[in-house]
C-alpha cells in the first residue's frame, strides 16, 4: 500500500485538530508530532501520525469500556 502523504489541514481533520492545534503540536520542544516541511509547507505521514497519537499519553477507548 502507498504511503499517505496529506497537507495540514487533512491531518487535522484525521485527528480532529485544528490547524492552530497541529502548529502547536509540530513546534512542541519533546516528542512533536511528525512532519516533513517542503519549501514553506509541512506534510504529514498519516501513519507515523497515528503512530505518535497512540503513543501520547490519556485514556484509550478501551478505558472507556468499564464504565458502561
């Protein structure tokens, strides 16, 4: 399968982001989110995106299942 390779605001939509909170996220001094800048641009890896999101500490829908 193709690698897929999306634009800041496709990766915020992924990860239901705003494009001000994938800045941020990218500029974080530890553990920023993944991205490549081409020319003036950043580009996404959508799976080292998921990679690191699960990787980000807080509770995983699984916590959730003993609450119901």
């Amino acid at each position: 399968m193709a690698r897929q390779i999306v634009d800041i605001a496709r990766i915020g939509e992924l990860l239901a982001l705003t494009n001000h909170q994938v800045y941020h996220l990218v500029r974080r001094p530890v553990d920023p989110l993944p991205h490549r800048k081409i020319g003036k641009q950043l580009r996404f890896d959508v799976d080292q995106c998921f990679r690191w999101f699960d990787r980000q500490p807080g509770r995983s829908e699984d916590d959730f299942s003993d609450m119901a």
